[in-house]
C-alpha cells in the first residue's frame, strides 16, 4: 500500500473520530423553559426546596429574615454559575445577604468565584450574588468533598439584619447556566446512582407491580437527556487522533529506512 493510500485512510479515520465530538459540541445547551412556567415562588426548607431547570429564571417573594430555597439538577462535567438577585424595600438599614450551595448530600460547596456574600448600603434598592461552583466530577473517593451528579440546593438568606428591617417584604430572582467543561474533567468512574434524594426508594420500587402504592421521590428534576448523558468527551477524539499520528509516524520511518529497492550485487 502506497503512503498515498496511508494518509488518506488516516485523515478519513481522524475525520470519523472528530465527528461525533462536532456534533456534541453543537448540540444546544439545556433550554431554557418558558417563562410563563417559570416557578414563582421558594421552599423554605431542603425538604420543600423549588425544583427549576437549568437555563430557567426563577422568582420568590418573600420577607427579610427568611430562608429561601431552590434545587436544580447538575450532571458530571458541567460546571454551574448561580446568580440570584434581590430587590430590597425603598427604606432600609445596611443589610448583608448571602448565597449557599449544597449538593444532594447537603454538604456545602465551596465557590471558584462569585460574590457569594454581598452588603447592600442603607437605601440600595437590589443586591446581586454568583457563586461559580466547581466542575461536577463523575466519580470521586468517599472522604473527598468534591461536586458529584445529583440535585443541588441553593439558599438564600439575609445574615446581617437589624431588627427594624426583620420581616420587610423582598422579592428575588434565581438562575443557574452551566458550561460543558469536556474531557478535561474526565474521571475513570463513575456513580451508581446520582446524588438525588429519594432515588434509592424509588430504584427500589421499581420492581415493584404497578397495583402497588407510588413510593414518594423527594426530588424529581433530572437533565433533560437524562444522567451522565455526557459519556461522549472530547478525551476519546484526543487519543483516536493520537493513535493514528503514531501510526502514520510508524509507517514513515519505515518507508524512509527501508530503502528504494533491492541492494546492489558487490
């Protein structure tokens, strides 16, 4: 076969190994859903935390001194961005708000960056938090306290209040976007199950027949293509293209030494 040959077969080969990662990265980022469905209102607990989706505008009313809560749901190499914003009465003191993240665990997740504790001046008519947590991993050892698949919890509260203010009316604002990090934060592993309350009762009842009770599923948000939809990674394009670079490096050392033909007679 001649190098020709070699090198077309070679580029088509990286060609097919590309395409499929062209076309994941094409694909649209969760969509946002419509705003007429948006959800108008917060939990005030883990247990009655608002489920919205990515891409999803959130809103609550509420009064100073209360905790507000909403869940979401994050697959491994996303890296979620929560930012909410709260609109504050016309008259008021100083008053420090502040925005937390925990995961299906409820262990509270450290920010890369963001404003994740903010103080409005006196008068101040809103104030904006982010918390840009870091990268969802698909697996991670047991004492590690690192973001895994699952539902996660955002809480927003005020921490620093003077008792004149306690119990003003305020309204606030969520939304969480996420970027598809790619083959850089794959891991070899990955969960048996998201980080998802309640999903052990419900696995389990799903043998169960259908004349059965419905078992009670504390949270029911998931991706829209469903968990660890990411398996696709730009890691596998990488190592195809590099297979075939040390091919082609193979056959060009061989034909460059084998010589031109057969060694003439002394």
């Amino acid at each position: 076969m001649s190098i020709t040959r070699v090198l077309s077969a070679a580029l088509l080969a990286v060609g097919l190994a590309a395409g499929p990662a062209a076309a994941d990265d094409a694909s649209p980022s969760p969509s946002a859903s419509d705003d007429s469905a948006a959800p108008t209102q917060a939990g005030t607990s883990f247990r009655t935390a608002t489920e919205i989706d990515q891409g999803q505008q959130a809103t609550a009313s509420g009064s100073t001194g209360d905790y507000l809560y909403w869940s979401f749901p994050a697959d491994a190499g996303q890296r979620p961005d929560v930012k909410a914003t709260v609109k504050l009465p016309d008259s008021h003191a100083g008053q420090t708000w502040q925005l937390d993240v925990y995961d299906g665990l409820r262990r509270r997740q450290a920010c890369q960056y963001g404003a994740q504790t903010r103080t409005a001046a006196q008068g101040a008519a809103s104030v904006e938090l982010a918390c840009v947590m870091r990268t969802v991993r698909a697996w991670s050892e047991p004492w590690a306290d690192d973001p895994l698949p699952g539902t996660y919890y955002i809480r927003l509260t005020v921490v620093n209040l003077t008792s004149a203010d306690l119990g003003q009316p305020v309204s606030a604002e969520v939304k969480v976007d996420s970027k598809d990090i790619g083959g850089s934060a794959a891991v070899d592993g990955s969960l048996a199950k998201p980080l998802v309350p309640g999903i052990a009762v419900k696995s389990e009842s799903d043998g169960v027949s259908s004349s059965s009770t419905k078992s009670a599923v504390l949270s029911s948000i998931e991706p829209d293509d469903g968990w660890s939809s990411g398996w696709w990674t730009d890691r596998w394009v990488w190592t195809g293209i590099g297979g075939v670079l040390a091919a082609l490096a193979g056959i060009g050392g061989y034909a460059l030494t084998r010589g031109s033909g057969r060694p003439r007679g002394v």
